[in-house]
C-alpha cells in the first residue's frame, strides 16, 4: 500500500510538472503564480513572504532566506537550496523534486504532505521539523531518522514520529 501511494504521487508529481496549465490564475483571482525558471536571482532574502504555489525550476538558490515563509503548494523542480535556511516556513502540499537541500536550516518548518521524491537532505538540520505525511525517498527518510529531534512549535508533532521512525 505505501509504495503504491508511492507510485501515485510520483505519478501526480510528474503530471503537474509537464502540465501546460502550471501558470494558472490562482483561486480564481487575475493574479498568476510566480514562476522562477532558470532564472539568475539577485535578492535570495524570501523571509516571511507569501510565496504559495510559487514554482522554481532549475534555480540556484544557494544560501536563500526563506525563513518564516509561506511556501504551502511551491514547487521546487531540480533546484539548489545548498544552505538555504527555511527555518520557520510552511512548505505543506509542496513538491521538491531532484532538489538539493544539503546543510540547509530546516529547524521548525513544517512539510506535511509534501512529495520530496528525489531529493536530497545531507547535513540538514531538522530540529523540530514536521514531515508528517511526506512523501520520502527511503535512504533520505532513514538518513533523516537518524538525527531527528525536537517537536514542532507550530504542529506540536515530534520530528521523529512525523518521519515514522
């Protein structure tokens, strides 16, 4: 059963990437979603911005400040978020897919129900971060047990249990 939810959401994963609708109005309102493809960005300060369904594609965002961040539905496809710190962001219903989050700050963020297939997570902190329902690769939610800790100030859910350790 698990590696069938698997599969399905690998599948949906892979149906939302190459959808010709991925810069739909959101909620019905005239503005669209921000997307961030190849782009070279300037400012990486994304600190406690509003940032849901934002897409980045194959971007460097080594060392970016998402910290406190509102990232619920974004989507980061083949990125470099080397020492990015996401301490404090929501990044629920996300997808981060081939995406490099190795010694990124992760403390206290919150990543229920998001699809993190084929990425990687070397060195990250993940103090008190949520990843209840997430969708994992083995060996990184395996990697991840072994130095989770700490509870989530927001979920009230402890590291470990989120990972199912």
């Amino acid at each position: 059963m698990k590696y069938a939810v698997a599969l399905w959401a690998g599948i949906v994963a892979i149906a939302i990437f190459f959808s010709p609708a991925s810069a739909i109005a959101v909620g019905g309102s005239s503005s669209l979603i921000r997307a961030y493809d190849d782009e070279v960005i300037v400012s990486k300060d994304f600190a406690g911005q509003v940032l849901q369904e934002a897409e980045f594609a194959n971007t460097d965002l080594e060392s970016a400040n998402f910290s406190n961040a509102d990232l619920r539905g974004a989507v980061f496809n083949g990125c470099s978020l080397v020492k990015a710190n996401l301490h404090g962001a929501n990044f629920g219903n996300g997808i981060a897919y081939l995406s490099d989050f190795k010694n990124a700050d992760l403390t206290d963020a919150i990543f229920t129900e998001a699809l993190l297939l084929r990425s990687l997570f070397n060195n990250a902190k993940i103090e008190g971060a949520d990843f209840s329902f997430a969708i994992l690769d083995r060996q990184q939610q395996k990697q991840l047990c072994d130095r989770a800790s700490g509870v989530n100030s927001i979920t009230g859910i402890p590291t470990k249990a989120s990972l199912g350790c």
